[in-house]
C-alpha cells in the first residue's frame, strides 16, 4: 500500500479506507488513527500543529506550500504530511533540524516578494503569513532586489484581489473548480511571473459562494469589499451561531463589537469538510440584524397607544381563546413556550414558506427555508392550515390570535392570508423582532428581540440539534419571545397574595 495519497483526492479524517487501525509514533507520542488517515491529520490528533498553507479538509490534495513536511524514519527526504497517509509502524518527527531549516527555508521564499503592509492589511490579526514567520521564520531577510508589483484588481462587485500578498495556495481555484463549480480563477504564467487570475472577462458576480474565497484565503490576498477596513479582526469577539438564512440552519460566526455584528463566517466542525462554506445570501445577511438602537421600538403598543407589558397581558386575556401562529424560523424554546398561550393543543398553527432552490446538493440537501420546521412540529405545531384557523377566528370560535412572524421568511400570498386573519381577529398580538407590515395591523405588538439577542437551538431538516447564543444585548424594554410570554402568562395565572 502507498504512503501518498492522490494527488486531487480526498485522504482525510473519515475517509472509507478499511482495514485495522495504524499504530504510530509522533515525536515519540503514541497514537492509534483510523485507516487512511494524513500524517497531517494524525499530528492534529496527538495534540501538535503542522503548519500549512495549501491543505484544506473540503478541497483536493495538491501539497504545493511544503510548508506541512514531516521527517519520517528510515526515508531519505522529507515527506509531506497533507499528502502522505499514516501506516502502522511509523515514527515522525516534526521539529527536526532538516524539518526546521526547510520550513524556514518555505518561509524565506513565501516573504521574498511579500509586502510589509501587515498594519493596513485586512488579514493583520487571522494571518497564517504572520503567524508562522513568527514561528517559523528566521526573522531576517536576504532579499535586496526589488519586490514585484501589482495593482489592485476587483474580481467584480463581492472581491478584492491583492496579488503582492498571493502565495500562490491555489485554495482559491480549487473551490471555484470543486466545490461552486463556476471555475472563474486560474493560474496564468510561470515561475516568477505566477499569478492568480480570472480567466477573460470573467468577474465572480455571478458565484453564489464567492465569498467563501476570502475565508479560505491564508493571507490576505483575496478580501471583501463587504468587510474591507472596516474593523480590525483583534476587536471582534465571534460568537458561535446558526444561519437563519439557510435551509438546513447552518452553523456560522457572529463577529461582534460594540454590541454590533460585523460579518458572518462559516463555522466548520474542526478536522472535517462539514460546514465549511455558505452562500454569500447568509454571509451578508448580518445587515439585516446590525439594527440601530436609536430607531428600534421599545414599549410595548395597544390600539396605537404606548401602553405596559400588563396592559397589554390583561387586553389579551379578556379577548378569548386564544391561538398561537408561530414562524418556523424561531428557536424551540421559544416554540414551545409561546404555545403555553394557546387556548387549546390544536390551536397551535405553524407559518412560513420561504424556499431556496437547490443549486448545490452537497451544500443545501433541502429547499425548505423554514429550518425550524421539525422542532415546531415536535412541539405541537400544524403547517399548511392557515385556513383553518381563519375559519375558526371568522366563526368567533378564537377570539385572540398572537403572530411570531419575520416578513423575511414569507411570501406574497401568505403575508396576504396572515392579514386575512389578523383582520378578522377581535384581538391580535404580533411579535416581530424586526417590525414589517403585520405590525401595523396588529390590535398590540410587543418590541422583542432579535435571534442574535437570545439563546436557544433548532432541529433542522435532518434532525440536527443547532445551538445558537447570544452575541448582542438588546435595548432596554427589548426582551427575547420567552421573556414576554412569561410575563402574558403570569397575568393569566397571578401568584396567590
């Protein structure tokens, strides 16, 4: 059996390699590793980082950066552990002096036409470059002859490419070429005059992942006219959250500072390929929930009146029975105590109809926007009876309607059926974190906040429970859905004096 990989294959944790399970050394360390597993992975595994620029879990096996050599016993060279697969037997070093001179020797020649714009560089504070020439590097420079130059080119209205910083890791035409499939980057030229290009004409507008290049990207080479200058990365505190904008609720970074979002990132499971891309629809959602304070509602509304949260608990009490239509995009908490408020278990009515085509199978295996869909359901709640409950508010046999609605997650015709009803209710209470339309026909509203504001999980479509926290503290008099509908409940149910 071979010690290397494929080039161009996929040789990472989990793959389907079978056979018993390898026993090595690494720097006198014993381990035992799945078959098929890299060197590089192994290492990971035994607790030591190997530096690398080229290697990524999601994307082909190149070993251009040679900055992931390892010393292996009984070989004459040096081998690269992003290609080279674990075997029983084995003993590695990773800080030997051949393996210390020739990751110093990578780093020489990766910093040779580098520029030293570190203080102006977006990258400044996530650089692998400056990360491992701190490492890594010998911290002096031979390099007396001019640098080459580039000017700044745009990859269409989403990127920015900085060919100076490029150290030509290839990750981005990789994923253009295997993972969005539209192959807009390439490598022009040879040797000296190697750069990363788009082919003629060719502008990354058109790529619905096109962001993911940024992320990918070690070095600042490629960045987001988005998030270009805006913020310096060592103030943003990222805080792990779900994407409301995807299908299957994906697993991302909030980046906060000063109370505010400044970007989404994916946030992929440690070693594998999973969640490590999202659409650019997802990454620049984050302005949707970037609110500002001064412009946000804060009391609650009763018949157009500033009114209490009591006021408008005892309003809603004496209106009837009373029916829940919740949106399949909040959290299962939340689900599940806003239906406490129902008169009646079959009075739980689930809403949303949002859908995403389905353009990459392998990144979104569903077109139902309503992520939370499941979880609502476990807890009670029925899709697809809109009219239904307008039957039963029109018959008088509901009196009061309360709406966990986000006009982000319906369409036209059901945004139509949803004022059918809360016209003909006698009473209707809406909670929108983000007021639309509704709002204003609603007899109360209450000012809650955001999913950023709180925490609390949903269960996508393939039963996936995703945990979200909380990264923003809301206005004072913005309280999340659990906390209004524990103060509803508390004026239906008033502690004995």
């Amino acid at each position: 059996m071979s010690m290397v990989a494929p080039v161009g294959g996929m040789a990472h944790i989990g793959s389907d390699a079978k056979g018993p399970m390898p026993n090595l050394k690494i720097n006198s360390i014993e381990i035992t590793v799945a078959p098929g597993t890299l060197l590089l992975d192994a290492c990971a595994q035994a607790g030591i980082d190997i530096p690398h620029y080229c290697y990524h879990p999601a994307l082909s096996l190149v070993a251009t950066c040679r900055m992931c050599m390892v010393d292996i016993k009984g070989q004459p060279k040096l081998a690269t552990s992003c290609t080279t697969v674990a075997m029983d037997g084995m003993e590695v070093s990773t800080a030997s002096p051949a393996v210390t001179d020739a990751r110093a020797g990578v780093m020489e020649f990766l910093l040779m036409n580098h520029p030293l714009d570190c203080p102006i560089c977006d990258q400044a504070g996530e650089c692998l470059l400056q990360d491992y020439s701190y490492r890594y590097g010998s911290g002096d420079s031979r390099m007396v002859e001019p640098k080459r130059r580039y000017r700044y080119e745009d990859l269409g209205a989403k990127i920015v490419i900085d060919k100076n910083r490029c150290i030509h890791c290839t990750r981005c035409i990789r994923f253009t070429q295997e993972i969005s499939g539209t192959s807009e980057l390439t490598v022009a030229n040879r040797g000296a005059e190697l750069e990363v290009t788009t082919y003629s004409g060719k502008s990354m507008d058109a790529n619905p992942l096109a962001g993911n290049v940024v992320d990918l990207c070690p070095v600042g080479a490629l960045t987001s006219r988005d998030f270009r200058f805006n913020k310096r990365v060592w103030y943003l505190k990222p805080v792990p959250t779900i994407s409301r904008h995807s299908a299957m609720a994906n697993p991302i970074w909030a980046d906060v500072d000063q109370n505010r979002v400044w970007r989404f990132r994916p946030r992929p499971k440690a070693g594998t390929k999973d969640n490590c891309f999202i659409f650019d629809h997802e990454r620049y959602a984050y302005h949707r929930y970037a609110l500002d304070p001064a412009t946000r509602a804060v009391r609650p509304v009763l018949r157009g009146a500033e009114a209490t949260g009591e006021q408008v608990a005892l309003a809603l009490l004496e209106a009837g029975p009373v029916a829940v239509l919740a949106q399949g995009t909040f959290g299962c908490d939340t689900a599940q105590r806003l239906g406490d408020l129902a008169a009646a278990p079959d009075l739980r009515f689930g809403s949303g109809d949002c859908a995403y085509p389905i353009a990459f199978p392998a990144l979104q295996p569903s077109a139902d926007g309503i992520f939370n869909r499941r979880g609502f359901e476990e807890r009670g709640y029925r899709f697809g009876q809109l009219d239904e409950l307008l039957e039963r508010v029109r018959s008088g046999e509901v009196g009061a309607v309360v709406v966990l609605h986000d006009d982000a997650f319906s369409s036209g015709p059901e945004t139509a059926k949803l004022r059918e009803i809360l016209e003909a209710a006698r009473f209707s209470l809406v909670l929108e974190p983000i007021p639309g339309p509704l709002s204003e026909l609603a007899t109360a509203r209450l000012p809650v906040a955001t999913y950023l504001e709180e925490t609390d999980f949903v269960v996508n479509h393939e039963g996936e429970l995703r945990c979200y926290k909380k990264a923003l503290d809301p206005p004072r008099g913005v309280k999340p859905t659990v906390e209004w509908v524990r103060d509803l409940l508390r004026e239906r149910s008033p502690s004995p004096v």
